[in-house]
C-alpha cells in the first residue's frame, strides 16, 4: 500500500439541527449542537485513516483551545500529529453549521483562521514526507499559495494529485495541469467549467473541459446519483447506493477520503469511486463529519451486503 498525504484545513464544527433553515433576520430553535473536529482537509484525512490509509497529515492550527480539539482526535485515532503545524498568530479555524432535520440540507459559514496561513517555508518543509508518498490529497480550504506549493512540489517528486475543489474557486490552468484526478461535485463542476451537470451527457462535457486543461481524470459526484467517472481509457456513471440519509455535512469528504484510500492500495479507478461511494454511504447515515467516517470492517460489510447495487 502507498503512502497517502492529505494536505488541508482543520475547522472547530459548531454544529446545530434545527427544524428548518433561517431566512435572514429569523431565529429559529435548534434541537442538537454538538462540537467537534471538522474541515474538509481534516475530514478527509480521517476518512483516509479510518479505512486503512497509511496516512500522513497536514494541517496548520492555533495554539488555543480550538487546536487541542484537532491533536486530541489525532491522538484518540492514533493518527500521525508529525506534520501539523501551529501558530500562535491565528486563532484555529471554525465552522458555523445548520442542519434542517427535515431534508438534512445544511448551510455552512466557514472562517479558516490558522490553516489559511501556511507558509511556503512549512510546504517545503514537506519535502521529505512526499518523497516517500504515492498519492496527494488536497482541497482549496488552505490558502491558495499553498495548495500551488505543494501540487507542485508533488508533481516534481512524481506523486499523484488529486484535488477536490472546495470550496469552489477559480483554479489557474498551470495548477490544473499538474492534477491526476479532479473530484468536484456537479455544482463545482458547473461553475468551474461553465457547464450545467445535469444529465450524463453534460457530465462528460464538462470531464472533457477538465481534460483539456491537462487533468488526466475525472470523476464529478452527483449525490444521489452516483459519480460520473472520466479517464482516457473510459467513461462510466457509478450509482450511488440508496440508503437513509441523516446528515448529508461530510459526504463528499468521506468519498475523496476513500478514493484515495482504494486508489492507494491498487484498485483502479472505477473500484475505487465504488469503493469511496461506500464511505459517502456510511457517513450520510450518522449525524457529524469526523465522528460519521465509517471504520474499515464497517466498508468492507457495506459492500459485501450490497455486491448488486
């Protein structure tokens, strides 16, 4: 199995169900809060980790209350902490979340604080952690400066990138040409390439524009409809798996988190998008992000019960 290093933000979720979402100027009654790690690099490094990923983490946290929240998971996961970096010049990120206990619809305020920080020196710092990597995980929750520093750095060590495009945001084409696998959902899609997914033909046309920026595949999340998988050597719609979803904060999280994990263990691409919609499947049936990553025996049933899906 290859080693995997996921670079990317660590938020405090500050999480609240309430009977439906606000319309400006409303206070509405929540029903549950709950507070606990978040983020989208951090989630998918837990993701990763909890499906058997050999992983390295990087983060950048404040050295306050909120950062101890990020080391204490680590440490109760038994995750590597080697390569997380802390400030006491920026507080740790937060995320304000609510869920509408009715459709599970979340509308999500995120301010990144420390890990929108990271220095150019900390990316090169990672030199030797990459040189002993096979894949590059990563997202656009971190500065920009440093998502370019270390697709860069990976791509002269020949690591395999891929980038998750979230939260959305214009992407240079020299960037794009140095991703292997590109993960945007159909909104990120749209918006990246100007092409609305709303069907399987305008899936592949928006791939297409991906590919010929120089991305070498792509696979664009549906929800409930699957993933929609682009290579050179093919182009297939995965169906998702239907189950009841609870909380749907997380999802794309725990697919990248799995992809990376299959990819890196040698599944091709099509097992490995099954495989990560596994993932995506377990953690849309448990309220939270870190805390509803599935653990590797829990994928492994999922997918045994479920061979015909």
């Amino acid at each position: 199995m290859g080693k995997v290093l996921v670079f990317g933000s660590f938020v405090v979720d500050l999480m609240s169900r309430t009977p439906h979402l606000p319309v400006p100027g409303e206070t509405v009654k929540g029903s549950v809060f709950k507070m606990g790690p978040g983020g989208k690099g951090f989630n998918q490094g837990v993701a990763a980790h909890k499906a058997g990923a050999d992983l390295v983490m990087v983060t950048k946290l404040g050295k306050d209350t909120f950062g101890n929240v990020a080391l204490e998971t680590m440490k109760n996961l038994k995750m590597n902490a080697d390569y997380i970096f802390q400030t006491d010049e920026a507080e740790t990120g937060a995320a304000l979340i609510m869920v509408d206990e009715n459709t599970s619809q979340n509308e999500i305020v995120v301010v990144l604080g420390s890990c929108n920080q990271i220095t150019d020196q900390e990316v090169d710092s990672l030199s030797p952690v990459l040189e002993e990597s096979e894949y590059l995980l990563t997202q656009l929750e971190t500065n920009v400066s440093a998502v370019e520093g270390i697709v860069a750095l990976a791509e002269k060590k020949g690591v395999k990138v891929i980038l998750n495009p979230a939260p959305v945001q214009k992407i240079s084409d020299m960037v794009l040409s140095k991703i292997d696998i590109i993960t945007p959902n159909e909104v990120e899609a749209e918006i990246l390439t100007g092409i609305p997914v709303t069907d399987e033909e305008n899936a592949k046309k928006a791939a297409d524009w991906f590919m010929d920026k120089g991305v070498k595949s792509v696979i664009i999340t549906l929800g409930g409809r699957g993933v929609y998988v682009a290579s050179e050597e093919q182009r297939k719609l995965i169906p998702a798996f239907k189950v009841n979803a609870i909380d749907t904060t997380g999802a794309g999280d725990a697919f990248n988190g799995g992809l990376v994990t299959a990819l890196a263990e040698g599944k091709d691409l099509l097992e490995a998008s099954r495989f990560a919609n596994a993932l995506a499947a377990l953690s849309v049936q448990k309220i939270g992000t870190t805390p509803s990553m599935p653990i590797r025996s829990e994928i492994e049933a999922f997918l045994e019960n479920n061979k015909e899906a």
